[in-house]
C-alpha cells in the first residue's frame, strides 16, 4: 500500500500515512477552504487501509489550530479508525497539545468522549 503524505503549510496539515513504516501522523494547522475535498483523499486511504491493517497502529494527532469544518472531518477521520478497532484491531491515538493550550487538550477530551478506541491526552512544551 502506497503511503499518503501531505507536506503541510500554514493551512494545511503535514499528514504521514504510512502502513510500512506504522506511521500515522496528522500535525499543524487546518484551515482549507474546503475542508471535505482536501481529507477525502485521507478519508479513502483510511478505507483501503482498513482492508489489511497493521496488528497495531498507533493514530498521533499534534494539532496546532483546526477550524470547524477541519474539526468534523477529523471526527470523521477517527470513526474510520474506530471502525477498524471494532473489527478487532488494536488501534490507540495521541492526542498531543501544547502544555499551554487549553482549547486543543480540551478538543482532544471532548473527541476522545465521543471514540470508542483508547485515547491518550499527552502534553508538550514548546
């Protein structure tokens, strides 16, 4: 399966998708125009992905600044995880924030309320 990378921007999340390596990252900033176009291809990869996936994969999430629209897909992006853990796959995610940055560690609680796979809140310091 071919990886998924995505060099990020000030808009745009850096996205690493990458069965052979086991690296799943999505880190910075998103705020596209049109948030579906932009992570229906990750959406997709996701879904092929779910087809054979690794005995374990571990999903980290360093988000800087996400608008609303980028917020609903990556609930969107974490069902499609979800869903490979209801299959019976070990799947976890990283929620990583900022020590300092309340509204992202409470995004990743108020996410990690609605996923039924194991959700870990691990801070940082700049």
């Amino acid at each position: 399966m071919e990886p998924l990378k995505v060099n990020g921007t000030s808009q745009y999340p850096t996205i690493t998708l990458d069965k052979d390596a086991g690296v799943f990252e999505f880190k910075g900033n998103s705020l596209p125009e049109d948030a579906k176009s932009f992570f229906e291809p990750i959406i997709t990869w996701i879904e092929e992905y779910a087809k054979s996936p690794n005995p374990e994969t571990v999903v980290r999430f360093k988000m800087i600044y996400y608008n609303t629209p980028s917020s609903k897909m990556l609930f969107q992006v974490l069902k499609r995880f979800e869903r490979i853990a209801q299959d019976g796959h070990k799947i976890s995610i990283v929620w990583m924030y900022n020590e300092d940055d309340i509204d992202i560690k409470d995004a990743g609680k108020d996410l990690s309320n609605h996923i039924k796979i194991p959700f870990k809140l691990e801070s940082y310091k700049e």
